[in-house]
C-alpha cells in the first residue's frame, strides 16, 4: 500500500480553496519465480521475494528460453500502474539482454516498477533507472557489435570469391563435364541423370543450350478457328 498526498477543491458558492488530504493509493509488489526443470524447486525464490515484500508470487516450470510462459502472462495481466514486478534475480525473467530490456520498457510504460533482488535494481529510484538506461545502451552497443562482424564477415567472403545461400547443384568439376557431354551430342536427358541434376538446372548454368531451343507456341484460340478447312469439292 502506498500513502501520498494530494489536493481537493472545496467550493461553498463562489469561494473555493483547496484542501490538501491524505489520498491512498493500493499498489502491491508481485513476485515472479522460474525454475528450468520440475525437479527444481523455486522455494530459495519464493523466500526471498516474501523478504522482499511480495504478497502474492507466479511461478513457471520452463526453460529461460521458451516464450510460452503461462503464469508470466498470468502476472502480467494483473499488474496495474503503481505496481512493482520483483524477481529474485534478472535470468529468471528474460532470455537474453535485450528481451529483458524489452519487458522492462513495457512495463515502464504502464506505469509498473521493477526489481531484481539479487542485483539490487530498482526501477522506482533513480539509481535504478539509470542502471535500466545503461543496460539498455550495453543491449544496443552490443547489437551493433554483432552487425558490424556480420557485414565485416560477408565482406571478406566475397573478396575470398565465397558467395552465400544454398550451394549450387552443378560444381566447377560438374559443369565442364556437362559441356564436354552435350558437345558430344549426348542426350540432355541422360546428361542430367548421369550428373544427378534437372534438365531445368542444365538450361540455367549452360547458356548456350537455351540459345538453340525453340519454344514451341501454342496456338490461340482464334487462330484456330479462324484456320480455313480444307473441306472437300464435290464435282456435279
């Protein structure tokens, strides 16, 4: 429970004042535990969220990195502004750092603390927003790290002649065979079975095959029937 004061007008005709009054606001610290496995007990987490204030604590059963966390989503329901989510320790929320920066935000929006007992993080006071801040800025530093070597990586493959995706069916060492087979005017058909590729795959590494195939048309429909019949003359 939280008490602060506030003001309100008190009118008696024209003449109001404003009558300072001690208003009280119900906000409520809520507990969140996670253990990875059943055969883990979350009793060391319960306690210390008791200790630090909870009434009432959600508790899941799963792995940090799965999302579907049912008690979680439970608890996030019945958080309302002026509440303040405590767990025992960062890990037991988020999967990594920039979910957990994530959450926090959200949270942060709604009007809804934060507390990490074991790192001593408090979201209500400034020291702890300013821990959140620096957080979050490591979260996105560390984001950028991780796309600067990724294009640094792909830069220096390319130079290497190295190109990404799926590799090719037909290798350097498939394709000269596969030239050397239709210049000796084998069938593409068995081209393709001996080398273990489509016919299609064929047409697309050798240019030269498409240069002499002639695609045949198929005929519109009012070419059809426009054709003139050869209708037989009867002679009187």
């Amino acid at each position: 429970m939280l008490q602060k004061h506030c003001t309100k007008p008190v009118c008696h005709g024209k003449a109001c004042r404003r009558v300072v009054q001690q208003c009280v606001v119900m906000s409520e610290f809520l507990g969140y535990a996670r253990v990875s496995t059943a055969e883990q007990t979350a009793a060391l987490q319960e306690d210390a969220l008791r200790a630090a204030g909870c009434l009432r604590i959600w508790s899941d059963t799963a792995s940090g990195s799965r999302t579907d966390r049912p008690q979680l989503a439970a608890l996030f329901d019945h958080l309302r502004a002026g509440d303040t989510l405590v767990v025992w320790r960062l890990d037991r929320l988020g999967r990594s750092l920039p979910h957990l920066i994530e959450i926090i935000s959200d949270l942060e929006a709604r009007g809804v603390g934060f507390k990490s007992v074991q790192e001593n993080i408090d979201t209500t006071t400034p020291g702890g927003r300013l821990v959140f801040h620096v957080f979050g800025a490591l979260a996105s530093f560390e984001l950028e790290l991780v796309r600067e070597r990724t294009l640094a990586g792909l830069a220096a493959a390319r130079e290497r002649g190295l190109l990404g995706g799926r590799p090719s069916a037909l290798s350097p060492a498939k394709l000269k065979q596969a030239r050397k087979m239709i210049g000796e005017k084998t069938p593409l058909t068995e081209v393709a079975e001996v080398l273990g590729v489509s016919r299609a795959t064929l047409y697309r590494r050798v240019p030269e095959l498409g240069e002499g195939r002639t695609r045949r048309r198929t005929p519109t429909h009012l070419e059809v029937t426009s054709k003139p019949r050869n209708t037989p003359i009867h002679k009187s």
